[in-house]
C-alpha cells in the first residue's frame, strides 16, 4: 500500500504536439497514484490508470465543492468559482444539472444539427471560392462552434471576437497578468449579466430564456447559478470544441491514410470522431479539475487520506493500454473507442457531449465530402503550437486541394 511519497512537479514538461510525455506512461507503470504539486495550491494525488479515473470519478467521497477556492491545486491562473455545475456537489450539483438538462434537450441539439450542417456546408464553400491555401482554424473550426453557440445561447455574433479573447485570457496558464485574468472575468460576467437581462425582457427560443424562465417562474436557479451556467456554456463550448475541431482536421490531414478512410466510407465517421476524441489529449495537462477526498479512501495501491486531492487524469487514463490496446495507433475500428473519458464520467458527464459530438460529426463530415482532395500546405511538421495555455491549440492550419 501506497500512502506518501516526495510530489513532483506537474504538469509533467512540454508536450509535444498531441503527444503525451512519457512520464503518464511511467504514472500509470508505478505502484500507486502519483504525488505532484501544481503552480498553485497544496499537493495532490494524480490518478492515470482508467480504472483508478473513473474510480474518483464515481465515488461520492471525493468532493469537488470542498476542493474549489483560491487553494484548489490548479495550472490555471484563474480560480474555480462555486457556481458552475463542475464545482457543485450533489444535491445542489443534482439539482442544477436537472434544471440545465431541461433546457439543454436533445430535441433541441438535434434541432440545431440540421442548421448546423448548412452553416458548415456554407463555410467550406467560401473556402473553395476564395481557393488555396486557407487557414482551416479560422475560416471553420473558430467560426461553426461560436456559431452554434450564439444561435443555441440567443448572443449577437457580432460578439464573437470578444469571446474568443475573454477565453483565451482565461484559459491561460502564465502569458496573461492575474490582473488580465481578473478584468476578463469581470467583463464576461457582466456581458452574460446583460444578457440575461435583456432575455427576461425579449425571451426568444433559446437556451439562456429557458434557463431565464426557468429561474423567473419556478425559483430553481439563484441568478448567480444562472449567470454562472451561461459563463460556462459559452467558454467552455467554444474554446473546446473549436480546438477539438482543430486538433482532429491536424490527425487525419498529418496521415493521409486515415482521412482516405474515411473520405472511401463516410458512415465511418461517428466511430471515427469517437476514437480521435479517445486519442487525442485535448489539454496539455492530462488532469484538471481536482477532488478532495471527504474521509480515507483506497484507490489502487494508494491510500487518499481524508482531506487530500486526487488529480483524475481522464486524457491519461484514455492511453491505458490495459483498456486500449496499442493505445497510441488511431483505429477507426477499435470496438471499444466509446469508452473513452474525454467528456468524463460519472455526475459530472459533460452535459454538452451530444452537442459537440453533433458539431464535430457535421465539420469533419463536410470537410470530407465537400473537399475530398484537402492536404496540409506545409509538411506537418512546420506546424506551429500556441503556448501559455492549457488548451493544445494550433496557431494555424493552411490547407490546400
């Protein structure tokens, strides 16, 4: 039984493109959970074998709402905040996510699918008119989710550029000033705060006047929760699925092979999006978002005493080889790529998976059928990555057919 040893410094170095660096491999290899200290806040456990990650996942001793504050071992210069469902427990977390289900359907994304579709199909034919070469991340895989989103949240578009910056300045792990990281907030809270104003004035068909409405008319949300849930949904379906986008356009068009194989059977493309979302670490930190244990618990090997975090690396935990064989290969026809944790597990499952599953099937689907003959611009090699956040993201991706 593992019960201490001398944490080490995490996130473990710089990944290079897509990779994870060998020390998850060596985590998963060892005894026990691994001991790392993060930039902020005190030691924690770091969990890499799948088992062991939904283990945490699951296991109502591991809190998420004792963990958030400014002490939360974190990469992140921005602290949690408690009033988005990822920092809740149950029964508020329960009872939030409800209320959130309600009007986050999935009549409402299947909605949206077809619209989505055209939206894309649109983009890429600007793309073909305007000819090679074209930068795929802005004249897709940025604009169809903010896209989406602003249909799906009821935001002006034109609104988009101020997004894209507000994330950016708080996903950032060290290029911004906690002073920026502070204003962005600030700014957003009180752009999500207007909205909702102006949604209780002029509702429309849209998720942020049914939340609204949902709040008015039967008192199941306070206005922070309220707030707090469109801050959410807005950065977190944005910057996510765009560099998802992003990062699977790079893996099929880095190994032609594969976008062959799926450009000759086009139905293959759902399990396709599934095995890349089980491949690919969308995050250059494999865990994020620790729990506290609320007594002793026996993960593995390790001892988690009362009190102490554990990391669930999800990414990590998506290239164990005990679960998926030769886990590093993209195979489109591994049976069981649907049982990746790319949208976690447990209840805090990603309530947004089936809208981003939705996107990601409809951007590489269109790219496939609408330019069968697309290829990198450049060797992949010469391909730039941004750093000072947690997000792999690429700087630019030109494509020409």
């Amino acid at each position: 039984m593992v019960v201490h040893e001398e944490p080490v410094p995490y996130p473990f170095g710089t990944p290079r493109g897509l990779e994870l660096v060998p020390a998850y491999r060596q985590a998963r290899e060892g005894a026990g959970l691994t001991r790392v200290r993060l930039p902020f806040g005190p030691p924690a456990w770091l969990a890499t074998r799948y088992e062991d990650v939904k283990a945490v996942l699951v296991d109502p001793r591991f809190s998420r709402a004792a963990v958030v504050g400014p002490d939360e071992p974190r990469v992140l210069l921005a602290p949690n905040t408690p009033d988005t469902l990822l920092s809740m427990d149950p029964p508020e977390h329960t009872r939030v996510r409800r209320v959130v289900a309600g009007a986050f359907t999935a009549r409402r994304v299947e909605r949206l699918r077809e619209w989505t579709q055209g939206v894309a199909e649109e983009m890429v034919d600007a793309v073909r008119r305007q000819g090679p070469p074209a930068d795929l991340i802005e004249s897709l895989a940025m604009p169809l989710p903010i896209t989406v989103l602003c249909q799906l949240l009821g935001v002006v578009y034109t609104d988009r550029a101020r997004f894209r910056e507000w994330s950016s300045t708080l996903l950032s792990t060290g290029h911004r000033s906690p002073e920026e990281v502070e204003a962005a907030e600030r700014e957003i809270r009180a752009y999500v705060s207007e909205l909702v104003a102006l949604r209780r004035d002029q509702p429309g068909d849209d998720l942020i006047s049914a939340l609204v409405h949902m709040r008015d008319t039967e008192d199941r949300l306070t206005e922070r929760e309220l707030v707090g849930l469109s801050l959410a949904i807005l950065v977190a379906g944005y910057e996510t699925t765009a560099n998802t986008i992003v990062n699977m356009s790079y893996t099929l068009l880095a190994n032609p092979a594969l976008f062959d194989q799926i450009r000759a059977t086009p139905e293959l493309i759902p399990k396709a999006v599934e095995e890349l979302l089980r491949a690919l670490p969308l995050t250059v930190p494999a865990a994020l978002f620790a729990r506290m244990a609320t007594e002793d618990v026996q993960i593995g090997a390790t001892l988690v005493k009362a009190g102490e975090s554990v990391l669930p690396g999800s990414m990590a935990a998506n290239q164990d080889e005990a679960v998926f064989p030769d886990a590093r290969r993209v195979d489109f026809s591994r049976a069981n790529a649907g049982a990746h944790l790319a949208f976690g597990h447990g209840v805090h499952h990603c309530l947004g998976a089936q809208l981003a599953r939705m996107e990601l099937r409809v951007a590489i689907g269109t790219l496939v059928t609408r330019l069968p003959g697309l290829r990198l611009a450049v060797p992949a090699e010469e391909i730039t990555w941004r750093s000072g956040t947690i997000i792999r993201a690429i700087s630019s991706l030109p494509v020409t057919w």
